[in-house]
C-alpha cells in the first residue's frame, strides 16, 4: 500500500500538508497538519510494517488507525488531544475547533508501534455534515460530555444515534465524562455516566484534561482494542476492552463523584 511522504514544513514546527475544506483552530505548537488525502488511514488500520509516521518522518509505525474525538461543543474535546499528543493543559480563553482537523501520535502497544490518527472535530450543529462525512473510516469514536453542563449529557444519546447511522457497524465507541476536575461545578454523577455506557454497551471512564487523569489510559485502551482486532495472532487471549478498562480505571483509584 502506497504512501506519499508530507512534505517537511519550513518552519521549526515539524511537517505539513495542504488543508482541507473545513478549517481548524487548532493550535499548530506540535506540527499538526491540516486536513490531505494522502494522509488517510486504510479502513482495516493495516499497514506495511516500518513505515515512517506522517507525524515524524523519524518515527516508525506497525499498525495505523484513525480515532475521532465529538461531542457538543465545549466539552474539552481539543483540550483532551493536546494533553494526550503534547502533556500539555490549554488554560486560559475558550477553545473551539472550526470544522476538523487532526494530530497523529505513535503508541508502543505491547511491543507494537501504533499510530493513533486523531481527529478533532467541532461539536457545533452547523459544522456536524462536516463530522458527518468523516465517521464512515473511522475506527474508534471517543465521545465526550463535560461533568459540569448537563445539557452535553443529555445530548449523549443524540450523537450515539448519529454514529450507529453513519460509522461502521463495528466502530470502537467509549464514552468519556471529561472536566471531573471541576468537582464543584459537577452536575453529572459518575453513576449516571456508567448507566447509560452500559445501557448502550459501551466502556467508559472519567478524565480531566486538565490534570492528565485517564487521559493516556483512554488512548491506550483504543489502541490496544484495534491493535488486538487487526493482528488476530494465533493462541494470543482475546482482548476484553470493558475488563481492561474497568481493572485500569479501578486500579487508579480516580473518578470518585
């Protein structure tokens, strides 16, 4: 499977590529590059072994899939990709993403390097036929609602809806109560989060892109799920996504309500 290479961008900010239609307000800190056709992931996420990541003409993946981030808009969406792909936390003024756009960032996953392509994606009604169009290749959908507005929860069922209409039937689907920093702003309970990803049947966790908490687990357990679906090796046990992250979430002692 072919690929062309980014080409290198002439600043200090790493490579780029041409943007797509729908523009982005993501800062460009980490050489994020906007929107290419040549940067798509292949529907089954496999690719030729030690291929060089888009990201890092340096840095080399095994296996690559896309994942995207949505939710109502200002639940912490772009936050929660900056604190995974860079550690860091955008305080200050806030943040919302025009359209789409994405960051890619390579995991080790027991041995294998996998590179996760994340897209950010607006969680405003004017921009969801943009959103629309990029569910149909994505692998794995992170879906946000933020702890302290509860209208983002109730809206939880709305976008379950949307991505059972336009994702793939066998999509990867966790649901992330985000903002559990803001313990005294919180108007949804943990327990209500973990009722309605049962009631759907999908795993779910608590996480703070403020303070990092749950962030990286979120990302990893992605990972190790699709890597595990892809691979299939031979006598290896099958992955339980819900057991692994109910054992990784209970073992970090977080998300107390």
């Amino acid at each position: 499977m072919s690929r062309k290479k980014s080409q290198k961008s002439r600043g200090s900010g790493g490579s780029s590529s041409s943007s797509s239609p729908a523009a982005s307000s993501l800062p460009p800190k980490d050489g994020g590059k906007s929107c290419s056709p040549d940067s798509q992931v292949p529907l089954d996420g496999v690719v030729v072994p030690g291929r060089p990541s888009l990201s890092n003409s340096a840095e080399f993946y095994d296996l690559a899939f896309k994942v995207m981030l949505v939710g109502d808009s200002g639940v912490g969406k772009t936050c929660l990709l900056v604190r995974f792909k860079d550690g860091a936390f955008l305080a200050g003024s806030f943040i919302s993403t025009v359209g789409i756009d994405f960051r890619n960032k390579v995991l080790n996953v027991d041995g294998v390097k996998v590179k996760l392509q994340i897209w950010d994606t607006a969680g405003q009604e004017r921009f969801r036929s943009v959103t629309h169009a990029y569910y149909r290749d994505a692998h794995a959908l992170l879906l946000l609602y933020d702890v302290t507005n509860k209208t983002s929860f109730d809206n939880i069922k709305a976008w379950l809806t949307e991505i059972h209409e336009y994702a793939q039937q066998d999509v990867v689907v966790m649901l992330l109560g985000n903002k559990v920093d803001s313990a005294h702003e919180r108007v949804v309970k943990k327990e209500e989060g973990e009722k309605l990803a049962k009631e759907y049947g999908v795993p779910f966790m608590e996480t703070s892109a403020k303070t990092g908490l749950n962030v990286d687990l979120a990302f990893m357990a992605i990972g190790k799920e699709l890597k595990h679906r892809s691979m299939k090796i031979p006598n290896e046990p099958k992955f339980k996504l819900h057991e692994y992250v109910k054992k990784e979430v209970k073992g970090s002692g977080c998300c107390k309500s």
